[in-house]
C-alpha cells in the first residue's frame, strides 16, 4: 500500500565561513561536527494526492462523536448536519449524521439493544421441509416452526409469515443445512412489528438470551430475484446454496421484480458451513429487485458476513448486522440500491465493516456497482478496516459516522484497466459528509483516505 504524506523539508542554519573538503570543521579549531544531511523528499502519487483531497473537498471530517456502543448509539457529541440526501420518494428527508437522530430505532424489537433476546418457548412445534411449501403457506404466532433442510419457496408460491413468530433452523453443514430460501418468482411476507418482531434462529435456542459468539448454528435468509447483475451469463448460483439444486439460481432482467415485504425481522445464529470456506450469510439478497420491501432487518452472530448483495437494484433501511464472523456489509456483481440507517456492531474478530466489489466475470462489465447510502453508523473493534473499494466497485456514502476501526478507507488501484479508483476518477465512488471517530491510522485524509496497488 502506498500511503505517504507530501512533505518536503529544507534544513538551513546560518552560513559556515569554513572551507570544506573531505571533512566538514567548525569554525572552532579542531572541533569536528556531523555532516548536515542532505534535505529529503517524500512524495505521493497523483491517485493518493486526489483521493486524500477529496476528503475535505467533500465535507468528511475527522471528529469526536463521543463513546459509542450497542446501547448507546447516539452521538453524545453532534456533527454538523449534512446535506438532505435525493427527495425521490425512498430517502427520509433528515440531514443530520450517522443512523440515529434523537431516537433509538433498535429499541423493543432487536436482540442488540437487550429488549428481544428471549421469548416463550413453551408454545407447540411443527417441522417444515421443504415438501410443506405448496401454493400459499401461513406461518403464524402460536407456533413454533422448525425448518429441516434447505426449505423454498418456489415459483408462484408464497410464505406468510406473521407478526411475533418464532422460527428456528436445524442444525446441519453441507448438504444437511438449513436455510429458508425465497427462489425466482417467490414471495415472502414476513411483516413483524417493533414490538413483536419475527425472531429466526437456531433449534437448539431455548428462548433464553444466548451468547453474542454463538455463530453457524444453521444458514440464514436466502432471497433471490430475477433483477440484473453485471455477471456473465446474466444469472448465477448463489453462494451458500449448493450448486446441485437449480433453484439456488438469481439474476434475469426485471429490476422492479418483487420478492416481498421483509420488516422487523431478526436473524440469528447462522452462517453453517456448506463446504469448505463457503458459508450462508445472515441474509443473502441475490438478484433482489426494487419491488422488495426490506427494512428493520437485524443480523446477529452470524459465522459468516452480515448482510450480502449479489447485484440487484433492492432498496433497505434500518440495517443491523452484529457480532458476526466476518464482514458486516458486503455488495457484488453490479449492486445499484439504495440504503439509508445501516447500523453495524462489531465483535472482536469482525472485519471489514463494508467489502464492496464490483464485478465478478468481468470485473470491467456493467451496470457498475453503485449503490448510495446515507446516514450509516459503522461500529468497529479497533483493529477492523471501515470500506474496501475493489474488483471495480463504485458506491457512495453520505452522512455516516465511522468509529473505531485501525483503518479507514481504501480504493483499490490496478497497474492497467478499469479498478475501483477509475470509478472514483469517473464520480461512481463518492464519500460526502462522513465522519470518522478513533481510527488508528490517524486523523489525516492520507491516512483515512489510502490507495491499494496489488
């Protein structure tokens, strides 16, 4: 990584009226003194001179917020306020910073703010496998729902899930895991509330408060749609899904495409293995289109990242990813959406709190993954990165606050063709009016700001 301050310095003293040969001499007889050193130079490249500039140009600022933690999220001290993001009908008209106004919108409903972390269980049992989903299917409260295996909802079908329901996963790896998955032409309504949220989680879960390290008890939310991806041949297999079962596959050409209404839900506990080094994420969203309703979504100790896109044009809000295994936000292959209030919480062994990648096969292809973000709140360990730019991923954040992580942010820079530092060069990759808390590479936009040359 290149990451040197421009900095210049010219030493000088008073003039030596003393003849110079091999040695140098004071003035003084015989006493001898070391040779001055030559003046050094340190120089940036033209790329880091850009990107570092960029980080006042555009309003980011290296400021105390105050502490921050899972129960105290709001900024003890304010930033100035932002600029109002796009009036388009989806952004919350607000400009101040971070994911939390004067309320606590993880209040009553989530496992992080300490108000949800347990419920009855108590209540009577059904297994689901897959065989249980035909046409129409009603989930409701009084019961508890025990999935067995990779459980779809197929084409034309769909799931309905109600306000204050418990659903929990087997335990299982590679073929034997278990993960509810929303194929192409599926739908899932699972519309809880902010005081009776639908809780997903593992079968061994007694509805007691279960430890934040507890991970890959099962898989996870899988979603797919038939929205565009920049990948050839235009759909793919999802990870997490193995590449056997032929409904595992996302992406098509519709990007209005509707999966369904997903709010006040909280997935915990997953991330199973499926083969080697391939886990589920908490809630995977392949090829979702904007017709998706997503929002109030919490993702708690999962083994693998928090919340992955796999292109797609879905649009969320009120994001939480916590305590999980890797990273807390991840996009690839050409994701366009929108976000606005992504809160993330990390555990000790967390990293990056966003991987953002751009393309897989080619990297170069379009639609460029530009997704724009407002109003993020990144919670790190102190030892994590805040962003990565690579694989030609564009994006933008605006309005987010990003506290204790070592590292700040960095864009990938490739010797030859197009790279994510070309999508900053061409304004797909913008960061406007963030601020950063403790991050221990330092508080200079050279050290917040840092190009990769692999």
């Amino acid at each position: 990584m290149k990451n040197f301050r421009l900095s210049t310095k010219l030493l000088m003293g008073a003039a030596i009226a003393c003849s110079v040969a091999l040695t140098i001499t004071s003035c003084s007889d015989g006493d001898n003194i070391e040779p001055t050193p030559p003046p050094t130079e340190s120089t940036t490249t033209a790329e880091e001179d850009a990107f570092a500039a960029s980080f006042a140009a555009n309003n980011n600022a290296s400021f105390d917020v105050g502490t921050l933690t899972a129960t105290s999220l709001i900024p003890t001290n304010v930033p100035s306020a932002g600029a109002m993001p796009p009036n388009d009908g989806f952004y919350s008209q607000v400009n101040y910073k971070g994911a939390f106004g004067a309320t606590d919108w993880t209040k009553g409903w989530t496992y992080i703010s300490g108000d949800v972390r347990t419920f009855d269980n108590t209540k009577p049992t059904k297994t689901v496998t897959d065989a249980n989903i035909n046409g129409t299917v009603n989930f409701s409260a009084d019961t508890i729902y025990i999935l067995d295996g990779f459980v779809f909802v197929d084409n034309g079908e769909t799931l309905n899930i109600a306000a204050g329901t418990v659903i929990k996963g087997k335990s299982g790896a590679g073929t034997s895991a278990t993960a509810l998955v929303v194929a192409r032409g599926g739908t899932l309504n699972a519309n809880g509330s902010s005081t009776s949220p639908i809780v997903m989680t593992y079968e061994a879960d007694n509805g007691t408060a279960q430890a934040a390290n507890v991970r890959g008890q099962w898989g996870g939310l899988i979603i797919l749609g038939n929205a565009s991806l920049n990948s050839n041949p235009g759909s793919t297999q999802i990870e997490g899904i193995p590449s056997t079962e032929p409904r595992g596959l996302y992406g098509g050409s519709n990007d209005a495409d509707n999966s369904g209404s997903i709010r006040y839900v909280s997935i915990r506990h997953g991330g199973t293995d499926i083969g080697a080094a391939n886990e589920i994420n908490g809630l995977t969203l392949g090829g979702v289109g904007n017709g998706t309703t997503i929002e109030y979504i919490e993702v708690v100790a999962n083994k693998d990242d928090g919340v992955e896109w796999f292109g797609g044009t879905v649009n969320t809000k009120y994001l939480i990813t916590a305590y999980c295994g890797d990273d807390s936000y991840d996009y690839d292959e050409g994701f366009r959406g929108k976000g606005q209030f992504w809160l993330t919480v990390q555990a000790s062994d967390s990293d990056r709190g966003g991987e953002h990648d751009g393309g897989t096969d080619p990297e170069t292809a379009m639609p460029y993954a530009t997704p724009v973000i407002y109003n993020a709140t990144y919670i790190g360990n102190g030892v994590s990165r805040a962003l990565t730019f690579r694989d030609n991923a564009g994006g933008e954040y605006h309005n987010s606050i990003f506290y204790d992580f070592a590292k700040g942010v960095d864009i990938e820079d490739l010797a030859n063709g197009e790279d994510s530092y070309s999508r900053f060069s061409n304004s797909n990759l913008t960061l406007e009016g963030n601020v950063f808390t403790n991050i221990g590479a330092g508080t200079d936009p050279y050290d917040l700001f840092t190009v990769t040359t692999p």
